[in-house]
C-alpha cells in the first residue's frame, strides 16, 4: 500500500520532558507494524442496548520511536476502509456505502500524530490527526507499551495497547434511524481499540 513510498515524513511537534528511562533506550528507531499479528478494532452502541464491534483487515503503519525522549516519537498509519469486517456480510456492505464511510470515493482512513508523551510507568499519550472522509480531525490516543522481545526468526519486536474515542458525525458520518421506543439505532461516539505489534527495520 502507499504508505511506505510517501516521501512525505512525520515529525512530533511536541517533545515530552520526562524521559522513558535507559531501560528503554534499545527501542529507538524505525518499525513497521506487523499486520498479521496486530488488529485495529472499533465499537460502537447499537439500538440503544448492546455494542456492535468490528475491524479493518487491511492497513499499513510506520512508527519512529524514541525510547530515551519519547516526545520524539511518531506514527503514521493508513486503513482500507473497504476491508471493514464486522462479522455480518450486509452491514458491512452497508458500512461502505455513501451512507457511512463512502469507500469508493474515500477509500483510505489515515491517522499522522503530531506530538507524544510518557505519563507514567508504561503509560504514555499520542496525539494526532485522523482523516475519514477528506475531513481531518484532531485525536488523541492513550497507549501502554506491552513490551520488546526478539522472536523466533531473530526479528526485534515492540508492542502497544491502545484506545480513543471520537464522535463519527464529526466526520460526516452522519446516518441514523429513530427507534420506536425512543433513542436512536446507532451511538455518534465510537471507541477505537489497538494492539499492535511492530518490528523493527533492518
């Protein structure tokens, strides 16, 4: 996917003052996340009772870390949004629609952060923008680091957790139906839900 030709680089804008400590120093430098064992989910309320969830199978994502100043750290991501699953075949149709995400016009969302901070412990905060729609829009995102380790093959691995929240209609996704008993079919906040596992360039 496009992602890793763009010449076009991230840079941090905002460089946090508490340092993640020489434990962590060995994670700096580029990585590449590794979509076979990374997921990037949603959720979102549904007629009023329940959570529907679901997931993008196909994307591309770089990361630059920083492991002494993590307020150097950056990402980038770009999702397919044609390969939404949400375990129904019909309302993923639906979802890709012109109703919702529009894919045949709009087929990528992207996310490019702008600043990064350690909070504490394994704790730390990215902030960003996220364009669904050609409607860009500031995010943030809370992530702990889940650890490092050299796998079977001998590639360096780093892992993180993560969430955020946004509110769809801010991207145009807009649609709705009222339901006879009151309230509305779908939520307008949705949750964002990421585990990633990125390995480092050689």
């Amino acid at each position: 996917m496009g992602l890793f030709n763009r010449t076009k680089t991230t840079t941090a804008v905002a460089v946090a003052e508490t340092p993640a400590g020489p434990d962590l120093a060995h994670l700096t430098g580029d990585w590449a996340i590794d979509t076979t064992h990374s997921e990037i989910g949603f959720s979102v309320r549904h007629a009023m009772v329940t959570n529907v969830k679901g997931r993008f199978t196909d994307y591309d994502g770089k990361l630059h870390l920083d492991g002494s100043t993590p307020g150097n750290s950056s990402a980038e991501l770009v999702i397919k949004v044609a390969s939404i699953d949400t375990n129904q075949a019909q309302r993923d149709e639906h979802l890709r629609t012109g109703d919702f995400f529009a894919a045949d016009a709009f087929p990528e969302i992207r996310f490019r952060s702008t600043s990064a901070e350690r909070l504490r412990g394994d704790s730390y905060r990215m902030a960003g923008e996220l364009t669904i729609k050609d409607t860009t829009r500031p995010i943030v995102l809370d992530l702990d680091y889940t650890g490092s380790a050299t796998d079977a093959y001998g590639a360096e691995r780093v892992g993180f957790e993560g969430t955020a929240v946004v509110d769809r209609t801010d991207f145009g996704l807009t649609y709705n139906a009222a339901l006879e008993t009151g309230g509305v079919l779908i939520g307008e906040k949705v949750k964002l839900s990421f585990d990633i596992s990125a390995v480092k360039a050689a």
